[in-house]
C-alpha cells in the first residue's frame, strides 16, 4: 500500500515537471520565431575582408559594453565564434552563427549576409568557399577500423572459395 502512494505520488510530480517544461518550451519557442522574423526583417547584404575569426568569451570579444550588459548572465561566460572583419572603411567585430563560423575563410573577402552585429550567412566572392573538412570522432575512427578488417576478411574469403574451385 506505501509502495502504490510513493509510485502515485512521483507520477504526479512528474506529470506536473512535464507540464512546466511543455509550457516553457513553448513560450521558449515563440519568443525564438519572433526573433528569427526580427533577424530576416534587418539582414543586409555586405562585402566584408575578413581579418580574424576565434571562439572567445563575451567580455574578451571587443564587443560594445551595451551588447555586454544586454546578454543574460549565463551566456556571459560562455565562448561565441567572433569575427573580426573590414567592412567598408570600418573595422568591426560581429558574432557569427554557428553553423557558418566553420564556413567563413580567413584573410579573404566575402560576401555576408548580416543582421545587425550578427552573421547568417557567407558566400564567396570569387567561386564558392571551400568546406573545411571534418574531424572524425573516437566511435567514427573505430567504426571505420572495423569496416576495413571486415573488408580484408571477405576478400580473403572470396579468394579462398576461388582457389578451391579450381
């Protein structure tokens, strides 16, 4: 009887975390599509000779002390992919996406699409940008390790069946 309260009682609570997450979720997700419209409403198309770009802290970035103080206090300590960039005459510091950071080539002049202190997307001027190539993972090496051992045994097996057919 003790056993079935307690099961109870933790199903409740964890039907009431459900419900907290779901509605922050949401509230998380609308506020995240208002942004992206923001963002989509601003961009700009700039040519920009790219200097420098690094993974640093907000504090260390060279970023104006108002985007410093607007950013919540989590998001302070964390690293963000910085770029440092000529645009026009100006020297500016903009914050890259992530998903383009790996993309934008050093010491060469793109095309950018940015939204406000914000890069979204990079083309090349002269050509496409080369993809960086991607580092394999612990598993991935692993995986590829066994493939080719089960590639060498079944080319030893097929030439062992062929010997014996003759």
């Amino acid at each position: 009887m003790t056993f079935l309260n307690v099961l109870i009682i933790i199903l409740v609570i964890l039907v009431i975390v459900l419900g907290v997450l779901y509605y922050f979720g949401r509230k998380a997700q609308k506020k995240q599509t208002e942004q992206m419209e923001q963002m989509e409403a601003a961009k700009q198309t700039v040519s920009m000779l790219v200097i420098d770009k690094k993974m640093l802290r907000l504090k260390d970035s060279g970023l104006p002390q108002m985007v410093i103080d607007q950013t919540p206090k989590l998001m302070r300590r964390s690293k963000l992919p910085i770029v440092k960039a000529k645009v026009g005459p100006r020297i500016m510091t903009l914050v890259a996406d992530a998903k383009v950071f790996d993309v934008i080539p050093v010491k060469k002049e793109v095309k950018a699409t940015v939204s406000g202190i914000y890069i979204t997307d990079v083309r090349g001027v002269r050509g496409p940008l080369e993809q960086p190539v991607k580092k394999k993972g612990f598993f991935a090496k692993l995986r590829h390790k066994a493939q080719d051992t089960l590639d060498k045994e079944a080319a030893a097996n097929a030439s062992a069946k062929s010997k014996k057919k003759k």
